[in-house]
C-alpha cells in the first residue's frame, strides 16, 4: 500500500513543476526532468542542506541556479519521505493492497488550482524589491530545515532534545503521529501566511517545491494511519499508545481543518483522514475476511463439508477479531475519544455479507444451499456468536447479511433441491422395504403391535427437514412441510401397488402397514395440523387396499370350508370348527392392529347408526376403526356365506332331516355368535339371522312360519323376493300356503321401504350381497 511520487503519473517532482510551470516565464529555463531527477542523489536527512540565497535587491538573478539550489534544499526532506512510504508498504506487504492513488490524485488537483492562481496574479510593480530580500530566503531555508531536520517542540510531551534533528519523515517513519502532524500544521500556517503576504510572486516555483512537499508529507502521514490500521488485527497487532496517537491525530486534523477554505485554495483543506481511517478498517476487515479458505473450493468438495470447514473458519476468525477490537482496540482509541467499535463492527458485517454473497453465487446442491442458509440465520446471527452479551450495540440496525433478493433466490434453489432430495429419500425408503420383502422379514411386535420400519422412516424423513427449515424461517419451514406431503401423498400409491403385487402378503405385514398407515395420520397430522389436510385420502385409499387384500386372504382360505354345510355329512359331523378355527387365527393378527383412539370410535359409531350405506362404508374404512371394522366385516362375512349355502343347498331335507338341519342350523348359530363376540365383534345385528331361517325350517306349527318370516324381515329390510321364494322352497309347503305367505312379505317389504326408507336397520347390509340361483323347487314354489 506504500505511496510513490510516481502515483502523481508525472515520474518525479521536478518533472511535475516542469510541466506545471513550462508556460511561463518565470521558469523559461528550468531543466528537464532528467536532468534533475532525484535518486540514487538523495541525501541524508542529516546531510547539511546549505541553501542557495539570492542577493537582496537582485531582480535578474538567475533563475536556473535558483532552482537548482531550491531542489538541492529539498531533496533529503523528499527522500527520506519516499523511505517512509517504502517502510509503510513493507509493514502492510502480504495483507495490503495498492493504497488508492485518488488520495494523491486529489491532492495534485487542488495544488495545481493553487500553484495556477500563486503564478497568475503577478508581480506588483511596487512590490518588487521587497519580496525578493534577505527575508524570503531565510523564510525557504527554514521551511526546508524544518521538512529535513530542524522542527519545533511538539506538544506530545517529548522535549526538544529527543525531536532535534528530526525530519517530519522520519516522525512518520516513527510513528510519532501527533509531532508530525504538529510540524506540518506549523509549516502549512507558515506558508499560508508567505502566500498571503505575496512572498511568492517573483519565485511561484519556490512555492509550488514547498506546497508540493508538504502535500506528500500529508499523505505519507495518512499512508502511516492506513498501515497502522491494517496491522492492527495482524498477528504482531500494534501497541495501543500508538491506537491512541492516531485517534488524537485524526481529531487534531478535524480541528485544523475544519472546513474547505473560502477561496478554495489547496492549502488548509480537510483531509478527511476519519473518512481515510474508516475506508482502512473496511479494507483491513474485507482482506482478513477474503485470506479464510480451506486450500480447496467449496464445490471441488462434491458436498457441503468443505464449505462448512470454511464457514466455520471464517466464523473463528471474525469471532477472534472482533473480541480483539472489543478488548484492545476499541478501549485504546476510546481514551483518546475516538469511537472504534461500531467501525470494526460494520466493517466486518460488510466483509463477510460480501464473502457470503460471493459464495453463495458459487454454491450447489441442496446441502451446501443449506450450511449457507443456516449458517447465515443460525450461526452469524445468534446472540451468542460473539461469545459476549456486553458487547455495545450500533447506533443503527445492520443491513441483512444477504440481500432479500439473495436470500429469496438461495431458498428457491434450496427448495427446488429440497424436492429431487426428498423424492430420493422415499425411493430409498422404498427400495428398503422391496429388499425386506424379498428376504421375507416378518414385521417386529412393539407393545403388542405389529411394526414396520416405513413409520420411523417417514418419519424422521419429515420431522428432520421440518425441522432444519425452521430454524431458518417460517416461510421456509412452510414450503419444506408441503414438499414433504406431495411426496408423501405421491409415495403411499407406489409402496401400496408395488407391495401387493409383491410376494411379501401376508397377514402380519398387511397388519404391520395398516398400523403405518394409522400412525402417520396420528402423529404427523397431529404434530402439523391443518399442514397434512391433503394426506388424508391417500392414506385412507391405502388402509381400504390393505384392508380389502387381508378379507380376501381370509375369504381364500375358509371359501371351501362353507360347500360342506347342508348336507347329509354337515347333520353329523362338526364340520363349522375347522372354519372358527381359522376366524379365530385371523383375529390374533388383527389384535396386533393398533387400537382405535377411543375418542373417534365413540364419536363415529354414534354417527354410522343413522347412516346410509354408502356413507356407512366410508366411515367404517377409517384407519382408526382398522380392526374393529374388519373384525366386524368376518363376522358379516361367515354369517352371509351360511345363508347362501343354505338358501341353495346340494340336498333337500324332508321330515326328520329337516327338523334335524333346523336344530343344526340353530346349534351352529350359537357357535358364530359366541365365537365373535369373545373376539370382540359389536355386530350384534348378525346374530338373528340364522335363527330366523332354521326357525322356518323347522317350524312345525305352519301357521307359526308367518311369524318367523315377519321378523326376518323386520329384522334385515335388504331381504329381497328371490330370498323369501327359496327359504319357503326349503319348507316345500302347499301352492297356497306359499302364494299367500309370498303375498304377505311382499306387503311387509313395501311397508318398511316406505316406513324407513334407505336407512332402515341402521342401513346394514346382508342378503342384499346373497346371490340367490332360480332352481326348479323356487319355480314350483312360485307356481
């Protein structure tokens, strides 16, 4: 960052008042720039510095000897100047930039517009002799010492014998801030003051060496303060006595030059150096900020670690610099009054929501998106990330770390990320149960329960990215929660269709789904309610499949068991155990079946009795009534199949062997009955069925038939025509007898359909489902 005069863009001094001065006639024959460009000549600044004075009264002196002596004079102050500003880019070489040459370029601006106005107002005619006297030389030789060597005692406590011999340079070079500054003011005042008193108007070439000289005196000091600023945080870090010089510095410029001059002339300026420090502390946090990296770019690493290796080393490091400032620096600028926490504090935010911008432009893939985000919203921005609470907070809010149009573009792409990802997980998920199907695993038994792994699965699967999006933002956490049922609501169909189809079916697994499917609307619908609304018929759509393909199991299994009722073999054998046997396997697996929630199975059976049968059904394929609803379905189920055995048998009965099937058929009542209801069927409304068919059956007392027909019919209004027709051609009774009690149904039929309506008998269904064959004992029956 170290200052040259070659930053003018004119090469050297002399060649600056060369060309500034070419035009007039005053400095007609001022050599070329080459001819005294100063340096491998550059003296010492002990070196005796023995001025050319023109002799009081000469008017046509030589001009070009009094320019050379004039340079001879300033040399050392210039080269020692240039050592000082070599010495600065040294100390800040590694970590310091080019300093900005506008500070310079702005400088030689204004003393240009100065020197212009010194060289155009012009000599006057009575003026002359006395501005070229004894007095003028006396006052250029001691502005030269005093740039070289000589200087005033300055007001920092150090005495006269400790600054003797001390150039302004080498002060600076020193870092004795306040004493440098000190002599430049008493120069600048000295000369603002020859100026007034139009000393320089037969020598604007005099003017312009000393201004110009003591321009870069000025920036080589503001130079020092950037240097100072940017080794502050650096590993040597710098003493706070000279913290506490540079604050005193920077206000004592603010004091001297409060506002521009009314002229506008160059000299007596403000130089801004409060402006010029805070530019240095932005520098020097954006460059400390800018060295963190891992030595590998954060998508060379094909995933999220690298670039949280790097956010966490940034974090230590703007953790550990800010402490610094809290704890060193901040206190030594503050003795001097100079505010300095705020500065670093706004300096760092913008260094690394910078580093961030830049990173995130470079970031891909939903993890990387992410270890941005949370690190943006969780990490920088906890209150603990300093590690301190007594940390003084800024006049004004910070700016976002990122700007909103930043952040709403990294959460678009985290979200579209999130979708593919998600989507993989539930391949994966799905992909572990085909590999469970095929090495045939059995589902775990969990306090009493059949389980499968799907639940826990989808479940953390959710929770875990509800969860990380949350701690970003609401909107987030929102948008993550709908990803998450689309591909839920999308998933439930595949593992339905792929696990039927596989060769996995089996009671406990169909029971270990039904369960998953029970446990996903209990806890995820009730950890996000109102979220999972969508989810409901997809879940339902799968417990009904499961439910479906578990009756038909059960169907397949007991089916062939009904063919031998009826017959001659059924009236001596117990040939219904077999077939309870199996009931009663089935419902161990269904015992397994999470239990319904107390609250909603009382609620809806007070609800299913007065409903229709289409609604009836949709409540009963509720996963919270799974088990007893299938249960009941058995029952339905055993008490349909006897009927329609019976109502068309292989072999007709006459006199005993019909009494004896009427008792038959009593006794195997009883045994349906009991056995349900020690499984725990409430589908009471089965039990009078059978009874009232084996009592017609075997009813001896004909004119009793009547009664029995009447309350079976009470009893189940989906009974049809066909029905009554073949239980009567069971009993084989007379044409009249049959046409009068066939009469007397059909007007106790109508009567219940209108009395009712659609939901009589609680809208139970039963021989409505019994297929009933047209035999030719039904056809003598109805003739």
């Amino acid at each position: 960052m170290g200052f040259c005069v070659c930053s003018w863009g004119l090469g050297t001094p002399q060649g600056f008042l060369s060309l500034l001065f070419a035009p007039s006639s005053a400095a007609a024959k001022m050599p070329s720039p080459q001819s005294v460009a100063s340096g491998p000549e550059l003296h010492s600044p002990r070196e005796p510095v023995v001025p050319q004075i023109p002799a009081q009264g000469t008017r046509k002196a030589n001009s070009e000897d009094a320019s050379s002596a004039h340079r001879e004079g300033l040399r050392p102050g210039l080269g020692t100047l240039l050592r000082a500003f070599s010495k600065a880019s040294q100390r800040a070489s590694g970590c310091a930039p080019q300093e900005d040459p506008g500070l310079l370029r702005r400088s030689s601006r204004l003393l240009f517009r100065s020197l212009r106005r010194a060289r155009d107002e012009g000599p006057a005619a009575d003026q002359t002799q006395a501005t070229t006297g004894p007095g003028v030389a006396h006052g250029r030789e001691a502005s030269s010492r005093a740039m070289d060597g000589v200087s005033p005692q300055s007001s920092t406590g150090a005495g006269p014998a400790e600054l003797e011999d001390k150039s302004v340079a080498d002060l600076i070079t020193e870092r004795k801030l306040l004493a440098a500054f000190e002599q430049l003011r008493h120069l600048e005042t000295r000369l603002v003051a020859e100026k007034a008193s139009r000393t320089f108007e037969q020598d604007p070439t005099g003017f312009a060496r000393r201004a110009m000289d003591l321009c870069l005196h000025y920036d080589g000091l503001a130079a020092e303060i950037g240097a100072i600023v940017l080794e502050t945080l650096g590993p040597d870090g710098v003493d706070a006595a000279v913290l506490a010089e540079l604050a005193r510095v920077v206000r004592a410029e603010e004091e001297a030059h409060p506002e521009p001059p009314a002229d506008g002339d160059f000299l007596c300026t403000p130089r801004h150096w409060r402006q010029h420090w805070e530019d240095a502390v932005r520098r020097s946090a954006r460059e400390r900020v800018q060295q963190v990296s891992t030595g590998e770019a954060p998508g060379a690493a094909e995933g999220a670690s690298g670039l949280a290796q790097l956010l966490a080393e940034l974090g230590r490091l703007v953790r550990h610099d800010l402490q610094k400032v809290q704890l060193e620096v901040h206190p030594a600028y503050a003795a001097a009054g100079y505010p300095a926490w705020e500065a670093y504090l706004r300096a760092f935010h913008g260094a690394v929501a910078q580093r961030l911008q830049e990173l995130a432009h470079d970031a891909h893939g939903c993890e990387q998106l992410y270890v941005l985000l949370d690190w943006a919203s969780n990490v920088y921005s906890s209150p603990d990330f300093l590690g301190s609470q007594d940390l003084a907070l800024p006049s004004e809010p910070l700016p976002p770390l990122l700007a909103p149009d930043v952040w709403a573009r990294l959460e678009s792409d985290y979200t579209s990320f999130l979708e593919t990802k998600i989507a993989s997980c539930f391949d994966g998920i799905l992909q572990v149960e085909q590999s469970r199907w095929v090495a045939a695993e059995a589902p775990d038994v969990l306090q009493g329960h059949y389980h499968t792994p799907l639940s826990i699965d989808v479940h953390m699967l959710v929770a875990e990215h509800v969860k990380a999006a949350g701690a970003i933002s609401a909107e987030l956490e929102a948008t993550t929660l709908q990803i998450c049922t689309r591909a839920l609501g999308l998933f439930l169909p595949r593992f339905e269709k792929a696990f039927l189809e596989s060769g996995a079916v089996s009671e406990p697994n169909l029971c270990a789904n039904i369960n998953a499917c029970e446990e996903f609307r209990t806890h995820l619908l009730a950890r996000f309610p109102g979220s999972l609304e969508e989810l409901e018929k997809p879940l339902v759509a799968a417990t009904c499949a499961f439910q479906k393909r578990l009756l038909q199991g059960l169907q397949g299994d007991v089916q062939p068991l009904f063919k031998v009722l009826c017959t001659k073999a059924w009236l001596t054998q117990d040939v219904l155990q077999p077939l309870l046997d199996k009931v009663v396997a089935f419902a161990g697996h269904l015992e397994r079946v999470v239990p319904p929630r107390a609250q909603v199975w009382g609620g809806c059976r007070a609800v299913v009795g007065a409903c229709p049968g289409p609604l009836l059904l949709t409540l009963t394929q509720t996963p919270a009534l799974a088990a007893q609803e299938t249960l009941q379905e058995v029952h339905r189920y055993v008490v349909r199949e006897y009927l329609a055995q019976a109502l068309r048998p292989h072999e007709r009965f006459r006199g005993v062997e019909r009494v004896s099937g009427s008792q038959k058929m009593g006794l195997d009542a009883q045994a349906i009955g009991s056995t349900f209801q020690g499984l725990g069927s409430e589908a009471t409304w089965l039990g009078r069925a059978i009874p009232c068919v084996a009592d017609i059956l075997g009813e001896t007392y004909k004119d009793d038939i009547r009664r029995h027909l009447e309350t079976l019919i009470r009893s189940y209004p989906d009974i049809r025509r066909d029905h009554v027709l073949a239980i009567l051609a069971l009993r084989r009774l007379g044409h009249r007898r049959n046409q009068h009690l066939l009469t007397h149904a059909q007007d106790l039929l109508r009567a219940t359909a209108k009395a009712e309506g659609p939901g009589a008998a609680g809208g139970h269904v039963l021989f409505e489902e019994i297929e009933v064959p047209t035999s030719m004992d039904v056809f003598i029956t109805c003739i």
